[in-house]
C-alpha cells in the first residue's frame, strides 16, 4: 500500500485572535514565546530570509514588501528591494528609517538585533527554521494568516502535497540509486537524516548514503567508499563546478562511470517554499529515474 505524505502541521508559530478565527487583530508567538500583535494587515514589511521573501512573493503581497536582504534573489524581481544587510545581521537604523509595520525574521537573525528592533518600538516576528515538507507548509500557512492570503496560502499547499503525490506515485515501484548529496566543501559537507534535504532525496526516490551520521561533516575517502550512484552539489558558484571536476578524477565511482554528478540549484535547495520543494523534488527524480523524465503532470502553481 502506498503511504500518504499528509500534512502533519507543527505548532512552530502560533497564531489567534480575540475572536477564535484569523481575523485581525491577531497575536503571533514564536518559539521563545515572544508575542506579536497585528492590529490590521501589514503594510509595510521587511523579509530577512530568502524563503520568507520568495513566499510574499507567491502570496502576491510583494507590493507591500518594502526590503530584504542581498542574499534574496528570488524571484529576480527581489533583487530590486532595498536591502537591509544580509540573513545574519542587519542595518536597525535603516530598518527603523523605512518605518515597517512588520519585519520577519529567521531563527538565524541575531537575536541582540531582534531584540534592539522590538525596543525601538518595531513589530518583529521570526519564522523558524523548518526540517521537512510538512514545517515547510506550516511556515507558508501562518505567513498566509500574518497577511490575510489564508486562502492563496491553503491553496498553494494544497496543490503542492497533491503534485508529491504524483511523483511518489510515479517513482514507487523504482529502484533506488544511493545518492551523495554535497552542501559544503573545505571541509566535506553533507545533509543528515533530520532534514528537509534528506527529505527531497527519499521522496524522489533515493537513498541519502549519509543518513545514518549525526553530523554533517564527511570525507571523500568516505564516499569513494561508499561508491554513490549519483553526486549533487548544491551551487557555490565556481566552486560547485571545481567540485564536480574533482569528482571526477575518481574513474571506479558509479557517479562517475555514469556521467551522473549534477550542479543543483541552491536557491531553491537550500530555502524552499511548498512550490520550490515540489519543483526541486521534480528536477530530483528525473535525475534519479530518467525514464520517468516527462510522465510526472503539473499541478503547481505558476510563478507570478
């Protein structure tokens, strides 16, 4: 029988209102138990993470985003926002200047600078790192209820648990390649078991090699070992093409003999949304069956 992926929603932002529904005024609580209240629909917003900005983008508020940072690149429209700093640390006094009604941060913000921004008088909610589809969408789902896009957002995750579906339905019945998938170089960087990476790889129908480490840190000497099927590396500029060329100098590898190391995107890898996950699973499992190349219908929603 064939198992469900489901949604299990994970209460990692909670939102209410006075009324029981999601009308505003709404309160937001995050992880620390720090409380946000929205009296009406934001207006102005800040985004320091990629995956927050390309989500406002989806939902089509992009109109109210008034900045991000330099490492939000999609969709290109993003480039053209002010920028703010980078993920990590941010410019408060130009943050202040814009004068946002909401800025939404990631658990990677630092936190001294959260914490300056919600003295001066500035609404901050943060928006937690997420290990799996299922976080990915819930993420997706409050960020929907936080502008008023409930219905844009529901749809959205619908349509994009149902494509997974196909995929899964596609692949089944497949053998599974084992897989190395490379995040990091200098040192060797990997994706463990307890995360959305290793998710997409399972889910597209392979086998992470390294999913039973604890720690992302690898060898080479390691994956010679362990012969993989087929190589990923997550772009790092020229460095993911240097990486490549290195692998290949190993001729007995399977990834090798195969001509089967790819370049992987790491905008959509390494922030997903609901649609980049699908689409990233997608690109996965053509690389991993090819004879299913084609035979996988649409059912996303269009980038805007």
């Amino acid at each position: 029988m064939r198992k469900s992926i489901g949604l299990v929603l994970i209460p990692i932002l909670v939102i209410s209102s006075p009324s029981g529904g999601f009308c505003f005024p709404i309160k937001a609580t995050d992880d620390l138990r720090r409380e946000t209240e929205l009296l009406n629909p934001p207006q102005r917003i800040i985004s320091l993470g990629p995956a927050i900005t390309e989500e406002l983008y989806l939902l089509g508020v992009e109109d109210r985003l008034v900045a991000n940072t330099k490492y939000c690149q999609s969709p290109p429209e993003a480039k053209k926002k002010q920028k703010i700093g980078t993920v990590i640390k941010v410019d408060v006094e130009k943050i202040v200047s814009l004068k946002p009604d909401l800025v939404l941060a990631t658990s990677l913000t630092d936190s001294k600078q959260v914490e300056k921004l919600r003295s001066l008088g500035i609404k901050v909610t943060e928006l937690s790192q997420t290990q799996n589809f299922s976080q990915i969408c819930q993420i997706f789902l409050q960020l929907g209820e936080l502008v008023s896009e409930q219905e844009k957002a529901r749809d959205i995750v619908r349509r994009a648990t149902e494509q997974i579906e196909r995929v899964r339905t596609v692949i089944e019945r497949l053998p599974k390649p084992n897989v190395f998938m490379q995040v990091g170089a200098n040192p060797l960087f990997t994706v463990i078991e307890n995360s959305f990476i290793n998710e997409l790889i399972e889910l597209a129908g392979g086998i992470n090699i390294a999913r039973g480490t604890t720690s992302g840190l690898y060898s080479r000497e390691k994956v010679i070992r362990q012969n993989p099927d087929i190589i990923l590396i997550v772009t790092m500029g020229v460095v993911g093409e240097q990486e490549k060329e290195m692998w290949q100098r190993f001729k007995t590898m399977n990834a090798v003999k195969n001509n089967n190391i790819h370049i992987v995107d790491s905008d959509k890898v390494c922030s997903p949304t609901p649609l980049s996950f699908v689409e990233t699973l997608e690109e996965f499992a053509d690389i991993f069956h090819p004879e299913i190349t084609g035979k996988i219908a649409p059912n996303t929603p269009p980038r805007e």
